[in-house]
C-alpha cells in the first residue's frame, strides 16, 4: 500500500475479532515504525507499554469509563503511551517558542503507530478517555499517559466507512 491508500484504508476500529491475536513479527513492524517516528530534537519524549493478555484487559477496563470505548474489550493489544521528559535542546525550545513539542511528538508517534498497523492488515483506534491512575498502576508508569491506542484485527465484516472530512478548500489556504 502507498500512503494514500494507507490514509483511506485507515480507520478508528471499534469492532475488534477478540480470537484473533496479532502476531509478534507484525506488532514489531508497528514497533519499529514508532521508534523511527520524527521527534523535536529527536528527544522522543514518550514510552510505549504493551499490554496483552491480563494487562490488556485490565487496561481496556481502564478505558472503559462512564460507558465510553466498550469495543476496548475486545482489542487483543493496548498500546499506552506516557510521556517522558523533554532533551535539553526541546525543552529549551518549547520554552523560548511556547510550544508544547511533547504533545506534537505524541500525535505524531500515534499516526506512524496507526499508518503502519494499517500496512500490516491490523486496525487501531486512539483513545484519550481513561482513567490515567489506574493504567499509570496496571503499567507501573511514573509519568503521565497521553494516549492508548487498540491494536488487532478488525472483526469478520467490519466494512470500511465512508469518510466524513472537510473539503480541502475549507483546510488549505496558499500564500505566494
């Protein structure tokens, strides 16, 4: 797949097959493309915890709050990603700019993380609901969760929605 096809093929997955484990070369490939993911001075200001098995269930509870991403149940891999110090050179910068470079790393982590999981047949959704005490416990984290992304194989007849966007008019603008 290009990346187009990649963008288009990718979707939040809210309808995981929970008999279905993801197999360790393709979670490694996901891995892979996170750790080579653009970051401010390359400071990589973030962790992955992957939890399977028990700890993906107790994670997937954590998520689970006043009724929201019951679909977590059923992702065989919970990627919790917690945020770590900035390297001098962005944390200077991020001061002097007022610039919040960590959440930008994040989102940009996340969108490797979910384009290559795509690439590999998986299906991701991102999820910022969740109870950060409680995953901080599960995942024995000393630093904040930013995000937890579900990881797996989308359930037999999930089909592929259509997308909602905005025209590019509305998002592009040129300046000469």
């Amino acid at each position: 797949m290009n990346f187009t096809e990649i963008a288009n093929n990718r979707q939040s997955c809210r309808n995981y097959d929970m008999n279905r484990e993801v197999e360790q070369e393709k979670l490694n490939s996901v891995l892979e493309s996170a750790r080579l993911s653009p970051s401010a001075c390359n400071g990589q200001p973030y962790h992955i915890t992957v939890c399977k098995g028990e700890a993906a269930k107790k994670t997937a509870a954590a998520v689970m709050g006043m009724g929201m991403n019951k679909f977590a149940s059923n992702a065989p891999v919970m990627l919790v990603i917690s945020e770590k110090p900035y390297v001098a050179s962005a944390a200077l910068g991020a001061k002097v700019k007022n610039n919040d470079y960590r959440s930008i790393d994040i989102g940009i982590l996340s969108a490797y993380i979910t384009a290559e999981a795509t690439a590999q047949g998986l299906s991701t959704c991102i999820l910022g609901w969740f109870d950060d005490k409680r995953i901080r416990e599960i995942c024995s984290l000393d630093s904040a969760v930013r995000l937890v992304i579900t990881l797996g194989y989308a359930a037999e007849g999930d089909k592929l929605r259509t997308k909602k966007r905005k025209d590019l008019e509305e998002l592009v603008d040129y300046a000469e």
